[in-house]
C-alpha cells in the first residue's frame, strides 16, 4: 500500500519563529507542508499572501501543498508556481471553469487538487475525477483552525473513494481540518491519503512525537 502523508498545517505555526517550525517540519516524519491562503472573500479570515510562501520556500524542504481558499484563483496560477508550490489546490466552489482551471494548474508543472466544503456533494466530481491528482475533503467550516471535526466526513470519503476506484482514477483524497490521533485511523480506513493537522501538531508539547504517532496510526 501507498504511503499514508502527513502536511502539518502552518496556519498554526509561531509566525514570529516561522522558521523554527519550517525546520520541526523539516526534521520530521511528516512528508508535506500544507499551506493555507485566505483572502478575506471566499472565507471571512484572511491568512497570507505571496511574500510569506516565499520565506517559507526558502527554508521549507518538503513538498509544498498550497490550498487557495480564494475567490478567481486562475489570477494566481502562475504566481505560486513560480513561488515554489508543488501542490495547488482549489475551491469547487470557487470555479466556473474548473477543469480548464485544472488544466492551467498542470501546465505549470504542478499537481492539480480541488478542494470541496462541508455541504459540497462529492458526486459534482463524477465527470471530473480523473482530471484531479488531489480532491481535499473540508472536514471543517474553511476560515480558521482549531475547529471541531465534522463527523459526515467519513461518510464523504467513502463514497469519493468507491468513484475513483470505479472509474480507475489515481487521486489522492487529503482531509483537512480537526484531524487529531482521535479520528486518523477512521479516517484512513475509509479511504484517506493525506491527512493535514495544523493545531494538532503545533499546539502539541512535543510537536516531532505527534507527528511520529499520526504517521504511525495513519499507516498502522
Ligand atoms: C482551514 C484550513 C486548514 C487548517 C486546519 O480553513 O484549510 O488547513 O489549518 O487546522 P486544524 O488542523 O487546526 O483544524
Ligand atoms: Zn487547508
């Protein structure tokens, strides 16, 4: 089987030692960085922008696995290509043209992800999937971190997994948002392959051991 990946979230990191975590994340067993960009429409939070992914470019040794949640994200394509994302994802329910917006995001040498909020129908994806390296199930309200999971999750994971297992698709299904020790096991069982965890991990005392162990459980 496929290795399971853990991508930290650094919405909850120190921003005043963003590199004292980059480098936590570097030195663990966690395989992605996940970061989030909010611009204040699409969500009522606004996070970052491009000159924080470029410090966190430079220091960051790992894929990095950029979720837009932002209104038009075409504008931005290039952008973040050129900013050092490997992973680019998007809104559902942001797009107009999603799988040209899919398209332009592989064009620029990057994996295409497409991101679905909490009331948004998995099945909207059927004549898409395989268009898609990365679907992002939001497992909370996207905005802010700290929230509580949202347990129609795994419901949503079970059936984006039997499609792409019906339509022989290769895409990855990354969860996002208050994923703890508490439901990664369910999670992976049901057919996830990326978990993010952003207070989890950096709230946690010892931030290398919480890592370890949702690897540990997420692969177990
Ligand atoms: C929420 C973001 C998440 C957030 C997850 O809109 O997309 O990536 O950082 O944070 P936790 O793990 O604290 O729910
Ligand atoms: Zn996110």
């Amino acid at each position: 089987m496929r290795e399971k990946i853990i991508a930290p979230s650094l919405l909850a990191a120190d921003f005043a030692n963003l590199q004292r975590d980059i480098e936590t994340v570097n030195n663990s067993e966690a395989q992605w960085f996940h970061i989030d960009i909010m611009d204040g429409v699409f969500v009522p939070n606004i996070s970052f922008g491009m000159p924080v992914v470029n410090a966190i470019n430079k220091h960051a040794k790992k894929t990095m696995d950029v979720h837009l949640m932002i209104v038009d994200p075409d504008r931005y394509i290039k952008e973040f290509a050129a900013l050092g994302a490997n992973n680019l994802t998007i809104h559902y329910e942001a797009c107009t043209h999603l799988h040209r917006t899919l398209q332009a995001i592989k064009a620029e040498g990057m994996k295409a992800g497409v991101a679905l909020n909490p009331h948004t129908n998995v099945d909207l994806l059927k004549d898409i999937i395989k268009d898609i390296d990365i679907v992002l199930i939001m497992s909370v309200n996207p905005g802010f971190g700290g929230q509580s999971f949202i347990e129609n999750t795994y419901t949503k994971v079970r059936r984006l997994k039997e499609m792409i297992l019906n339509q022989n698709a290769e895409t990855l299904i990354e969860i996002d948002g208050g994923v703890t020790n508490k439901n990664a096991e369910k999670l992976i069982k049901a057919g996830a392959d990326i978990l993010v965890a952003g207070s989890y991990v950096f709230k946690a005392e010892n931030q290398l051991e919480t890592i370890k162990d949702l690897k540990n459980l997420a692969n177990s």
